[in-house]
C-alpha cells in the first residue's frame, strides 16, 4: 500500500465526486441480480487547514453499498458520514462520524462504504512513517444513517504505518471493536515491473480465531494500457466472528479466491470490470460484470 501524501494544496469552496456502477450479479443457486451503486462525495474547503466532509451513498447497511433493481425494499441512498477534517503537514485530524480508513483501503480494513463516530488523528512522523489514532463508537451497523443516537466508546485503533524502503511497507494495528479485541498485520511488495504482493492477517487475541488475506495485483497491458488485474485468497474462520464480515474483499467464510479484471473506457470517467469468486466451504460460484464511471 503506499502512504498517500497528507499535505495538499486544496482550493476553497465546494468541491464533490461522485462514483458509480452498473452490474450483473450471478451466485450459484440464485437468481440474475441487476445492481447499481451511486457514491457521492460533497465537501467544502474552508482554509487551506479546515474542510466539512460528508459522504452518500446507496445501499443499506456497513459494508454493503449496491441496490438492486426492481427490489423495492432495497431502493436506499443514506448521508454515511459528515465529519470535520484539519490537515496540515504534521498529519491530520477527523472529528465526527468518520471514515473507516485513513487513506488506501486494505482487504483486513473495514469495509470503505462504513462510518465510525468519533475522532481520528494522524501524525506523521516523517516522509515514509505514520501512526494513527481513532477512538469512538461502531455501531448502527444495519442502518447507514449518519445520525444516529450516541450510545458507547466501544472502538478504539492504533495502528503504525511505514515504508521500509521503496518495495516494501507494512501496516501493524491493534484494534478493540464489537466487544473483542484484534491484532492487524499488512506486509506488501512493490515489484518494479508494477505488480504487487500482499500478506494481510487478523488474530482475535480472546480466541486466537485468524483471517488471512494473501492477494496479488498486476498491470495487465495486452488488455490495454489501464487493464489491472487483482486476485486475492481469504480464509476466515467460522468462529472468527462478525469483524471478518465487516471487511474490505470479504468474499465468506472458510477458504475462497477472488479474480478481478478493471480497465479503462475510451474515456477516463468510463471503465469496466469483471470478476470471478469462488467459495470452497459451500462449493458455490459468484460472477459479475459491469461498467464504473467517476465525475
């Protein structure tokens, strides 16, 4: 993963994104799912320090953020997360309901459409080291409206990130959320030639229960000059609980893989993507395709 660059030149004003999907989604045993997800991302820069952040999206619930097609019941759009944001360069500081991540998103992460209430700091300690602190509450886990009533501190992080050199960069965390408490590693490799290497593992220190993510990522150029491909392997054991379901590339429980194409369009707002998975323990396939655009 690469440490993002924290210190930015940003332009007064209102700034927004928004990302999306179409998809055709197959799993073996159900039926055809046609699926779409709008991500909308509003903010307004006060100072060159000082912005107001808030985050939108479909989907109802932590880590799932697609609506389906002709699904009445599942016709969502919800404000996730608003929050206050200072950044300088020594780090940054979030207040409010907040981002899951602090910058790239792992596979062990939580899952990047979730919210946390309550505060994050990030100090940098140097070009290549970092470490963050988050404290707050996790919760509301089923319904991904922003405002909701405060009810616990019952998550907290600290996790230290850095670059041992220009190929390699880890990530060490130790995390106490839905009542246990974990131990988080992230080890990766920047091949020259552009492919990268994962290791990623979670331990539940209360049960020694484990979720291993291996993954692999490569520029795929025979395909085209913005053809990546990423293919992961997970295993999550059955009694690891509801954090492996909360994460980034949660595929299942036991052992499954993952293969996934994603290129470009003729234009750079349009793109495409395909993507293959398979479940060992219940012996099922899942397949989806579709296209992806950003404004």
């Amino acid at each position: 993963m690469l440490l993002p660059n924290i210190a930015q030149a940003h332009p007064q004003g209102w700034q927004a994104k928004l990302v999306g999907q179409l998809r055709l989604d197959q799993r073996s045993g159900k039926d055809l799912r046609y699926q779409y997800r709008l991500r909308f991302y509003p903010a307004y820069q006060m100072n060159q320090d000082w912005s107001l952040q808030a985050f939108i999206a479909t989907g109802q619930g932590f880590a799932s953020s697609h609506n389906t097609l002709d699904d009445s019941e599942a016709d969502h759009l919800y404000l996730r997360r608003l929050y206050v944001r200072h950044e300088t360069s020594e780090g940054k500081t979030e207040i409010g309901v907040i981002p899951t991540y602090k910058g790239d998103v792992a596979s062990t992460g939580l899952a990047k459409d979730g919210w946390i209430s309550g505060l994050r700091r990030v100090h940098k300690f140097n070009a290549d080291s970092r470490l963050e602190l988050v404290v707050g509450e996790l919760a509301h886990l089923d319904n991904a409206n922003a405002w909701q009533k405060w009810h616990s501190l019952n998550y907290a992080e600290l996790e230290l990130s850095s670059r041992l050199s220009q190929a390699i960069s880890y990530e060490l965390s130790l995390e106490h959320m839905l009542g246990d408490n974990f131990l988080r590693g992230e080890l990766r490799y920047h091949a020259k030639s552009g492919q990268t290497y994962a290791l990623e593992l979670i331990d539940r220190l209360d049960s020694n229960r484990v979720k291993l993510v291996l993954s692999f990522a490569a520029p795929l150029p025979w395909l085209g000059t913005n053809t990546e491909l990423f293919s992961h392997y997970s295993y999550a054991d059955k009694s690891f609980g509801q954090r492996a379901e909360l994460t980034e590339d949660f595929l299942e429980y036991g052992h499954a893989i993952a293969l996934e194409l994603d290129g470009k369009l003729a234009t750079k707002s349009w793109g495409w993507f395909a993507k293959f998975e398979h479940y060992a323990a219940q012996s099922t396939n899942r397949a989806q395709v579709g296209i992806k655009f950003s404004f």
